[in-house]
C-alpha cells in the first residue's frame, strides 16, 4: 500500500477499520478512531490504522519484516506425493536479510494481494509484442503523478490504459498535472467500443467518492483536455523516432506517445504455491468456491456474499487464501471483505467452527464495480 499511499481511496474510514484492530488499540487506550466519513488516502489509513496496529504489543512481536515467502509446501512431500500429507507441517521457505530460512507451521493464510503481478498492456492478457523492451517508459498500477512521478509526465505525451478506478484515478491525476503543465498531453485507451459504462454510478454510487471520479473524468473528455481512444486492443508497443506507436489488434497505428500507465487490473501469482494441492475456479483463479460468488461478469463489491472459511477452503488442509489474492483476477474485493474472511479462517483453525461460519457482512452498494466487465464488447481483430 505504500506504493499507491498517495491514492485517495473511495470508501470512508467506516469501511477501512477492521473491528478487531479496532478493538486491541482501543484496548490501548492511545489511539483515537478517525471521523467515520472521511475518505483518507492509503498513506494515511497506513499511518493511523496499519502502523500503530502493527506497533500493537500483541503483533509487534510475531511480525518478520524483509522476509519475502518464495515456497510454502508441505515438509517432505511435493506435490505428487500423498504419503502423510495431512499430517506433516507446512514448510516455508522465505529470502531474509540473514540469507534463505525454513519456518514450519500448522496452517497458511496467504494475503500476498496481487499489486505486484498486474495484467500486462497487451489484449486477450497475453504481452503485447515490444511491451518488455518499452519497459522505461511503462509504469503499471497508480504511480505518484503529481508527487514523486511528477516529472516524469509533466509535459509528456501520456497514454492510460485501462477502464476501472484506477485508470480512472490515472487520468484525473494527469488532468490535474496538465494544469500546471499545459503541454502535458492525456490519452486513455479502453478496450470496450463504447465509453458509456466508463463513467460509473455518478450519484447513484453510495460511495460518493467513487462515483465522482467517473463524473469528472467524463467532464474532461467531453471538453477535449483527454483524447478517449475506445476500441483500443493493444498487439504491440513500438518504439520510433517520434515516440512510442501503439498498434492494435487490427494493424492500425492508433498513437504515438512518450509515457503509458497500464492499470488494467492484476492476477495472482501463484509460483510460490506450486507444490500445494490447489483448486482455483478456472475464470477469475480465485478459490474455488469463491470464483462464482465474485466473477466481475455478473457481480459488483455490494453484491459479495459473506463468505469465510468454507467457501475459502482448499484441498490442502490448513491452507487459505485471503485478501486480494483470494480473489484471483476480480477487482471488486474491499478491505472490509478480507477482514471478514480471515476473522472467519482464524475461528476456525482455533476450532471455533460455529464462528466460522457465522459470517456477516455489510458492504456499500452500487452499480459501478460491474463497469469493469459486464456486458462488455471489445474491438477484436476483423481478419
Ligand atoms: C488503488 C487502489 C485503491 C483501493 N481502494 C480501496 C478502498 O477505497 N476501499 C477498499 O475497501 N478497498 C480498496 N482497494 C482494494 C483492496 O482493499 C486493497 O487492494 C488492499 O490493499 C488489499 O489488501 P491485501 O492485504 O489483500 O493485499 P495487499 O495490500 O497488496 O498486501 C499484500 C502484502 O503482502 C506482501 N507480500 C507480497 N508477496 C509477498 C511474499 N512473497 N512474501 C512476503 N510478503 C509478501 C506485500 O508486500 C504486501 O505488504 C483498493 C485497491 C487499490 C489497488
């Protein structure tokens, strides 16, 4: 989340705060609850929830910073191997700043997210050709456009690729930049033929935040500051002696720019996990169960069902995925979601079955997340 601090979310504080954070620092007695209404940025709901819930005294002790997980299996058995598997810990194996080390462990939640694997520019998910030899001049995700990024854009010729809130989020920022570099020049290229769904709820979107973004951006293609290029299915990124031509799907040279921003969502990766026995629903790589309960095809982040340990479950015993990467490939997950899922998972690794599944969750309603794919067409080649 530090990566994207600056980003200002679109759910207030009322839906950031898990309650039983809440409950330890407030057991504290130092920390005090920001105004439930508010919508922060991510940096700050880092610096007023995350850090001090990490400095908790409970939590401070059991957390292992600069170790990054590259296997979790079962001790002494791959994944062909049935043997005792049930009964044999799982094994860990993290990269430290000490050098490699094994941890070994009852159960795994794996929150890992998915922010570092992000879906490449190129259509049908696939690397458009030219696209890693262009990578100087890529960013994925939501860099610091008026903040650290700043001159790296500020007069440029910029594409955003993508049609969720982050490429949304994307073009308002470059917006913003443009007005005190007007010769900073915005493109957004959207796979889908008709802008329409591009624009969110509005005013119908509960989270007022959110649906604003979509009101403004249109307000910027209207009057020209951003060029929309609709249609938009990228086969190849080429470098040339005016810049960077993008090429679509059907040959045409549709641009020349300096800069792109892909934000066009992430997959999990799932490497680490490869000698666990895992079952992924085969659209969204989320668990299994869960896939069809958040497929972006026909659902929105309000219309999740409360789900937890069941529906997270896998074949391999004591293992969980949780969080974004739960999710697989669906950009509708909310924080409020995973709080909800790992409550569930811990209650019943602790043998509290009923708590597990006794799940509860109320989240903002709204018809925008479903922007994302819902009757969707996009430009495919026409030969
Ligand atoms: C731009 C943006 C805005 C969003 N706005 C909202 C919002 O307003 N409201 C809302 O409810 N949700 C929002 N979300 C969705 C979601 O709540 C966030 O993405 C949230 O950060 C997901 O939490 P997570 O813990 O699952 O994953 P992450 O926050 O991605 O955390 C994963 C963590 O795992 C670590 N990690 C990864 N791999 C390894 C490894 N191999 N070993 C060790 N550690 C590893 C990472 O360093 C990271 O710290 C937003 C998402 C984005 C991208």
């Amino acid at each position: 989340m530090w990566q994207w601090q600056h980003v200002r979310l679109f759910t207030p504080w009322s839906f950031l705060i898990d309650p039983a954070g809440k409950r330890l620092l407030e057991a504290e007695g130092n920390w005090t609850e920001p105004e439930a209404e508010r919508v922060p940025c991510a940096g700050e709901l880092i610096e007023r929830f995350l850090d001090p819930l990490s400095n908790h005294s409970l939590i401070a002790p059991q957390i292992r910073l600069n170790h990054t997980v590259v296997s979790v299996s079962r001790e002494g058995h791959d994944r062909m191997k049935d043997g005792r598997r049930n009964e044999a810990p799982f094994l860990i194996v993290a990269e430290t700043p000490d050098g490699p080390q094994r941890f070994r462990a009852r159960a795994v939640i794996d929150a890992s997210g998915t922010w570092t694997s992000p879906n490449p520019i190129g259509a049908g998910g696939v690397r458009a050709d030219g696209e890693r030899e262009a990578q100087s001049s890529i960013q994925y995700g939501m860099p610091d456009v008026l903040g650290r990024d700043r001159e790296r854009y500020a007069g440029k010729r910029v594409l955003v690729v993508g049609s969720g809130h982050s490429a949304t989020g994307n073009v308002l920022s470059l917006i913003e930049l443009a007005k005190h570099v007007p010769e900073t020049s915005i493109a957004w290229g959207i796979r889908r033929v008709s802008a329409e769904k591009l624009w969110g709820g509005g005013n119908a979107d509960e989270i007022a935040e959110r649906g604003q973004l979509g009101t403004r951006a249109k307000a910027a293609v209207d009057d020209g500051r951003v060029t929309l290029l609709t249609g938009l299915s990228i086969v190849a990124v080429k470098r040339c002696p005016s810049g960077l031509e993008i090429v679509d799907v059907n040959g045409e040279s549709r641009i020349v720019v300096d800069e792109i921003i892909v934000a066009s969502g992430a997959r999990p990766d799932l490497a680490m996990l490869r000698e666990l026995r895992l079952q992924f629903d085969p659209a969204t790589e989320a668990s299994k169960t869960l896939g069809p309960l958040i497929d972006p095809n026909h659902h929105h982040c309000g219309s999740v069902p409360p789900h937890g340990a069941v529906e997270l479950r896998q074949p391999e015993r004591g293992f969980y995925l949780a969080g974004m990467k739960s999710y697989g490939r669906a950009p509708t997950f909310l924080l409020m979601t995973g709080y909800e899922q790992v409550r569930s998972i811990v209650a019943e690794l602790a043998g509290d079955h009923e708590a597990a599944r006794n799940v509860e969750l109320v989240l903002p309603t709204t018809g925008v997340c479903s922007t994302q794919f819902a009757n969707e067409e996009t430009a495919t080649a026409s030969t």
